[in-house]
C-alpha cells in the first residue's frame, strides 16, 4: 500500500489570518477545499494543511482542543536548500511567527523552526543522507 496524499488537520482562531499568513511566507491555498470554517494550504500536490476554526475541528473529535501553552504535535517539512529553510522561516517571523529556537547544522541535515500564529510548531529542515555518518 502506498499513500496517495497527506491533509494534516489543525486547529486555528481566524482562517482570515492563517490564510494570510501562510501565503505570505510562499504557499499556496486550495480554494476547493477552503470556505469560512477551513483555509487548505498547499505544501506541495501530495501535502495539504488543512487548518479549521476550533468549532468546526471540535466535530471531528470528541476531545478537546488543546488550550494554552501546550504542543500536540510538531510539523517537520523537508525543503531543496538550507537558503531554503531560512527563507521560510524568516518569512514566518516577518509575518507573527516567533522563532522556535536557533538555526542547527548537523553537517548532514540543516534546521530552523518557527512557532506559528496559532502555536503550531514547525520544523523546516534540508537533508542530504549521501552525508549521514556511518559511524
């Protein structure tokens, strides 16, 4: 079995904002798919965010939405270049996100992360595995 697509749904406040947001920093949304409760971003033709307004998320789940300073779940995406990655992240800084932590060169895979306007955390990273260490 192969996977055809990923829609990795999320809470948010205001789809207005989050679909600012997230075009903003050089993605794109899929208006099929969005409306006033839900904004599709696209983060490429197989991955697709799909942030909903935490009423419309709640009739997906019995269990509440998380409030407050908690973390449910860290989104990695895999960009072509560390310029890259700082592109994305400085992008998401400009426009409300606040840095999760300073940029990390492991030699094989560079990191940066942001928090964004909604609290979800996001690791942007480039790898080169023809670089892992075999020791």
């Amino acid at each position: 079995m192969k996977i055809k697509q990923i829609y990795v749904n999320l809470p948010v406040k205001d789809i207005q904002k989050t679909k600012e947001f997230w075009t903003k920093i050089g993605f794109s949304v899929n208006d099929q798919v969005s409306d006033e409760k839900a904004v599709c971003i696209a983060l490429n033709d197989d991955i697709q965010i799909m942030f909903l307004t935490e009423e419309y998320f709640q009739t997906f789940s019995e269990r509440p939405v998380p409030k407050g300073d908690t973390t449910q779940v860290l989104v990695a995406i895999s960009l072509n270049s560390r310029e890259e990655v700082d592109q994305v992240v400085n992008a998401a800084v400009e426009n409300g996100a606040y840095q999760h932590e300073e940029a990390q060169d492991h030699g094989w895979m560079y990191q940066n992360s942001f928090w964004d306007i909604n609290g979800h955390g996001w690791n942007v990273i480039h790898a080169d595995i023809s670089q892992f260490p075999t020791e």
